[in-house]
C-alpha cells in the first residue's frame, strides 16, 4: 500500500503506476479467437463475406465506430464513460457542413473548425464533471440530449446539408495504390515488432514477468500474415482505403500516448486507483478534463468521416446506438469497465468484431433487431469474462 506524504517524489508515482493493473495480450488472442470463430462461421454460411469487395465495405463501415471506440478506451481506462459522443460527432460534422457549403469556407479551415468544437464541448464536460463532482455518466447523457437538440437546429428543416467538397467526400471514399498500400502494411508489422520488443525490453529491464520470445515470435507472425492477407484482399479491389490509414494513424498515436508519455500513465494511474493517484500529486482533474477534450476531438473527428461517408451532414447522423456501440466495441476488445485496463488497440480489435457481426447479419438478410441482440449478448459475456478475471486476479492479490 503507498503511503500518503506532503511532498512524494518521482520515485513514488513510478510506483504507483507500476502497481496498476496492466493488461497482458492473452485477453486480445481471445477476442481475435472469437473474431477468427465469427469470420469462419459467416464464411460457411455466406461465401460472400470474405469477399475482397466486402471486406473493404467491412472496414469502411467500422471506420467511425473503431475511431470512436478508440477515444472510448481511453475514458474508459479512466475510469469514466462518455455518452455524448455520438452526438458530439453529429453537431461537429454539422459544423463543417454549414462552414463549406453555406459560408464557403476551405475545407481544412472547416475540418479544423469542427475538431476545435468538439475540443470546446469536451473541455465543458470534463470542466463541470471535474468542478462538481458529478459523474460522468450524468453529464455526459445530458450532454447527449443537448448536442443531439443542437444537431437538429444546426441541420435545419431539411433534415441534411450536402457536402460537395470534393476532398471532404474524398475521405471515406478513396483508396491509396496497391504498391503503397504494401508498404504501408510492411510499415504496420515493422512497428508491431519493434513496439512489442521494445515493451519486453523494458519489462525485463525493470525485472517484470514478460512472455517467452517463442510467443512473442509468433504474435508477430500473426500479425504479419494476418496484415499482408487483409492487405492483399483489398488491393483486389479497389486498393486500401485511406479513411482505414486515418484509422490506424489515431490508433498508434493514442496508443503511444497512453503507454510512452506519463499523461498515459497517469491515466492508467487514476483508473487504477483515483485516491492513490490523487495522494501521489498525480493532476487528477487537469488529466480529467484533458481525456474528455480528446475523445470527444475524436468524436468530431468520427462526424467527419461519417460526413464524408454520407457525402452530408444529417439529422440522423451520429443517432441510435452508436454511442452504445463505441462502447461495446471497447469492452468487447478487452478494455476493462472497472477502470484501469485496457489498450487502445483493443478498440479496433472490438470494432471488428461488432461490425463484423453486424455486417455477417446483413448477408444473410436479418434484421435489425437481430444485430442489436447479437451484439448485446457479446457484450454481456465479455462484461463477464471482464468481471469474473478481475475477481480472480484480486482472490491471489495480483496486479498483473
């Protein structure tokens, strides 16, 4: 247990973050087992659905809710939800609507606009969650019902604004050559590699228990086969989409945020144990207010890529169950619900596996409330995997 002080050292925090549960990757083989499991099952019964032309449908379609389930990991690891988040991407691609198509704004000064009003309602949230002690659950649903009432003023009568911008529209719907597309995937596997030696490198640095080379070996042969035969699939088609490189880009930059700076680590820190870190001199408002500004500039982010989709920004845009979904899709991934457990890779690992099951449905004509129980019950067994692990590591007294 630490010890509370007037003025704790350096050496203190480390220990604290070291002490916080960390997740290992033995939780993302069993999501990709299940997610191999659900590919095989929709195969057999479709043989559509490894198709070149539907795996690339596939991941266009998990592009906003893998963006979106990225920023989720990283409240979630907080230890807060956010709600809004769906709605926060509505106003914000009605924001760059309105900026290129009724005031003729350039579409970078438009994109920039949208992401600095998603930075300014999350800096909201986080301000009064953090200044009155509300939870985030709150103010985040109440932030849902104001953005979405936003949303419909924003949009108008007409329910869509047209976006015919041709970069904006070029986001979601263009693909990069097949040459750079190998490259990029070759990019991909390089940095897996060399980030998963680097974390053993430093965990046997600091005497910490690290899996063996043989299966550090073949995680990375996983990766590889699986990145080269996704890679082949879709330059059978039309080539790598470039919306699914923006994707991959937000996810290796906030996964180093979280585990290479000590922002990251504080985070973990506060998700673990919020008064320890507190005792510890970690900012724990300050980090609280400053994860809600970035999921929710991911969120606006996630408007702009369903906006481009969309070629519109609509009242329906950013609706239903996508909030919901964001999250299913982070727990389903391995990222803990208790706080303090998670990565943000896991986020499109989750994604997959959502849009996957949605997708597969589809094929086979079903309907939408099918999908809805399809991914409720994966949620609740992944909730249960989640809860029972957490019971067992507390039982031997373990932090790994």
């Amino acid at each position: 247990m630490i010890e509370a002080t007037t003025h704790p050292t350096a050496s203190r925090v480390t220990q604290l973050v070291s002490s916080v549960p960390r997740p290992r990757d033995a939780g993302a083989v069993t999501v990709g087992i299940g997610l191999a499991v659900v590919w095989t099952a929709f195969q057999l019964l479709n043989n559509n659905f490894l198709s070149a032309r539907n795996l690339s449908n596939l991941v266009l379609q998990i592009a906003v809710l893998g963006t979106l389930a990225t920023g989720m990991v990283m409240v979630l690891v907080l230890g807060e939800i956010d709600l809004s988040v769906g709605a926060i991407a509505g106003v914000s691609a009605a924001t760059l609507a309105i900026l290129i198509t009724n005031a003729g704004v350039p579409a970078a000064i438009a994109i920039l606009a949208a992401l600095l009003v998603g930075a300014a309602i999350g800096l909201l949230h986080g301000s009064i969650i953090t200044a009155f002690g509300i939870p985030s659950f709150i103010v985040t649903l109440a932030g849902l019902l104001v953005w979405q009432g936003v949303q419909l003023a924003l949009v108008g009568d007409g329910g869509e604004i047209p976006i015919r911008d041709p970069f904006i529209r070029g986001i979601a719907s263009s693909y990069i050559p097949p040459a750079l597309g190998w490259v990029l995937a070759l990019v991909l596997v390089t940095g897996a590699a060399g980030f998963r030696l680097r974390r053993r490198t430093r965990r046997l640095r600091n005497s910490l228990p690290v899996a063996t080379l043989a299966s550090e070996t073949v995680a990375i042969a996983g990766i590889g086969a699986f990145t080269a035969a996704v890679t082949w699939l879709l330059n059978s088609y039309f080539g790598v989409p470039w919306v699914l490189v923006l994707v991959l880009a937000l996810v290796m930059v906030c996964g180093a945020l979280m585990t290479e700076t000590p922002f990251g680590r504080h985070i973990y820190a506060i998700g673990g144990n919020r008064e320890a870190a507190r005792r510890s001199s970690i900012r724990v408002r300050g980090t609280t207010i400053a994860v809600f500004m970035i999921i929710s500039v991911i969120a606006a982010l996630a408007g702009i890529i369903e906006a481009s989709r969309q070629f519109s920004a609509s009242n329906a845009l950013g609706g239903g169950t996508l909030q919901l979904n964001a999250i299913a899709a982070a727990v389903i991934g391995g990222t803990s619900l208790f706080g303090g457990r998670g990565r943000v890779y896991q986020a499109i690992i989750g994604a997959l596996v959502v849009g996957s099951v949605q997708n597969g449905l589809d094929l086979l004509g079903q309907p939408a409330a099918i999908k809805n129980i399809a991914t409720g019950v994966i949620l609740v067994i992944a909730v249960v995997v989640d809860a029972v692990g957490r019971r067992r590591r507390i039982a031997r007294g373990s932090t790994d």
